[in-house]
C-alpha cells in the first residue's frame, strides 16, 4: 500500500511540475519602454480587431545562419477589438484602417529552446511558445495550441506572420 501511495503522489508532484504551452512565458510588463514597435495594421486572420506588434532587442540583434531569429526573442502583439456601427459592422477609418476601441489580450511568442515538445506534432513551430495575458498582466484562459496551429503552416517566413518587417527593421538599426 506504501508503494501505491509513493507512485500515486510521485506521478501527481511530476504532473505538477510539467510545463505545458506558455507556462515558461512571463508578462513582459516592460515592453512598452523596452521593446521596439515594429507594425501596427488590421489583423489579417480576425477581421474585427487591430494588433500592434513589438519586439524585444535580442530579436532585432540579426538572424541565425538560417534565418531564424534568435532564441530569447520575445514578440508583443497588443490586440485590440475595433469599432462597431450599430449594426454591428466594423467601422473603417478614412484611411482604411479599422478604428481601435479596446486592448483585449496580449498575445507573447517567445521564441525559447524546447518549446516544440510542448505543443502537438507538427505545431512546434522551431521553439516559439505562446502566451495570452489580459490587459492587467494576468493570464488570459486561451487555447494556446490555436496559436500555434495558425502560425504552423507558415514555415517560410519562420512561422511569423511579420517576419519580413522584423527583417526590415533589424536593416534599420
């Protein structure tokens, strides 16, 4: 009975201190005043929220021989949810652009060794994890593996959706 009792909690301490998607990401509570914004536009995938994006310095100290950039890189996206006329139609500014009402997540990929092994074959995505945090810095209840699964299929720009402005500024510096 011992044993049982031993093995029961051994498997419970070790599921306990199993680290699944986004639990190694903290808040980056600096990255306004640390990171560089890079883009700012109309969120390809959901067509009613905005997202502006920054990254840390490692991210913008160049790229591996293969491209990739760095690990330590960490990625801020501010998603915003966007106006609506009464209808419920997104309202365009006269530029195009959808009007900002309200941040409502922070979306954070950090690109970190080992992370591959926490998300589902064929979203490993060369080790960028995945975080959500609402607007105060908490976790926001978030299928992670969603994230993943939207940035997979885009393996020649290295898994981002603005990798070639990220390239664009890293030429800037």
């Amino acid at each position: 009975m011992k044993k049982v009792i031993a093995l029961t909690a051994g498997i419970i301490g070790s599921s306990l201190c199993w680290a699944g998607p986004g639990d190694e990401i903290n808040f980056p509570a600096d990255y306004l005043t640390n990171f560089t914004p890079y883009l700012s536009l109309n969120r390809t995938q959901n067509p009613d929220q905005y997202i502006r994006l920054y990254i840390n310095d490692k991210g913008l100290s160049g790229t591996e021989e293969n491209g990739q950039l760095p690990y330590g890189t960490v990625i801020v996206g501010e998603v915003y949810k966007v106006e609506k006329d009464a209808d419920g139609k997104v309202i365009n500014s006269t530029l195009g652009e959808r009007v900002i009402n309200k941040l409502a997540v922070l979306a954070v990929m950090e690109r970190r060794e080992g992370a591959a092994a926490e998300y589902p074959e064929g979203m490993g995505n060369d080790d960028w994890d995945f975080a959500a945090f609402k607007p105060s810095g908490e976790r926001a209840n978030k299928d992670l593996t969603q994230c993943a699964a939207c940035h997979a299929p885009h393996t020649g720009s290295h898994h981002l959706f603005s990798y070639q402005h990220i390239i664009a500024e890293q030429n800037r510096k």
